[in-house]
C-alpha cells in the first residue's frame, strides 16, 4: 500500500509542517489510512492517538482530530517514512519491529518516580541522594524488561526514543 503522504526517503516530515498541520487538525480518516500502513489494530491506534477506541472512531471519517491527537498521528506518519526508509519500504518489517521488545527502551522507574513529584518546597534545593556514579539501587540488581517501541508512542517522548532507535539501526549504531 502507499503511505498517505508523500513517502520521500531520508526526508522526514518537517517539523514546521507538523505544528501547522497539528494545528489545523487532521481528518480521522487519515488515522485509518495509516493504522493499515504498518497493521496497528484500533485499539493500538487510539492509545497513540491518546483517544478512546470509541472516541476515535465515533468521529465521521472527514471530521478533524484535536490538535494534540492530530499531533500525535503527524509523528507516527513522521516514524513510519522514518521506518520505511529504514527498512527499505517493507511495511512487515516495520511493523515487526514495532512490536520488537527492545533493550533499548527498557526502563524501570525508580522509587523516587514511583512516589510521584514532589513540591519544590519540600524539595529544599538539589541534594543528590546518592553518589551519581553509583547505580540506583532498584536497578543494580535486575535488569529492565525491554520494552516494544509501540509501548512508548503514547508520549511525544517516546516518539522521540523510537526516531532515536531507528537512526541507530540507519546508521549501523549497535546497543
């Protein structure tokens, strides 16, 4: 199938276009049209998408995300021509490698952000807790669980991780 938008390799979407774009919104059906590219299910595409499964396709197909759902389905657009390029344009690959636990993406929160924030009141100033060339002590002992790239695109972060990932494989960068 050919991409909905214009597939040029090593030309990612420009980042000026996806804030325009966002802004305006994108028609839902766009959000189909790219869901099929690599195979997400709807319910992989509405977490992307920070939606309901309900909510994203209760919309008529015509009718515009909001600007940070229409964000979000220009940066998935962003990752797939990234990915494409990548892997040459095969859409199986890619979507495999969506769905690929990797050890670069493993994370493990500490118990600090396990606690949540804190004020800055309470905070007191920065005091580190430990020597900073130590390991934190929940992670000396075990290893994070690697995680799919899939898993991290419901942050704008994690699309940022997964472009991270797909440069280093361009660029023949292992681990």
């Amino acid at each position: 199938m050919v991409p909905p938008f214009p597939f040029q390799p090593n030309a990612p979407y420009p980042v000026v276009n996806i804030i325009r774009q966002a802004r305006k919104g994108v028609a839902r059906r766009r959000a189909d049209e790219v869901a099929e590219i690599v195979g997400l299910t709807n319910i992989e595409m509405a977490k992307i998408l920070n939606m309901s499964v309900r909510g994203l396709h209760g919309k008529s197909a015509d009718e515009l995300l909001n600007q940070a759902s229409s964000e979000r389905l220009l940066l998935l657009e962003r990752l797939i021509q990234h990915g494409l390029s990548v892997f040459d344009g095969d859409t199986t690959s890619l979507g495999l490698w969506l769905r690929t636990p990797l050890k670069e993406l493993a994370y493990r929160a500490t118990e600090e952000e396990k606690a949540g924030p804190i004020s800055i009141r309470k905070a007191g100033g920065f005091v580190p807790s430990r020597n900073p060339t130590d390991p934190p002590a929940d992670l000396a002992h075990d290893d994070p669980a690697p995680q799919p790239p899939l898993s991290i695109l419901d942050t704008v972060v994690g699309f940022s991780l997964a472009e991270d990932v797909l440069g280093r494989i361009e660029w023949g960068i292992i681990g």
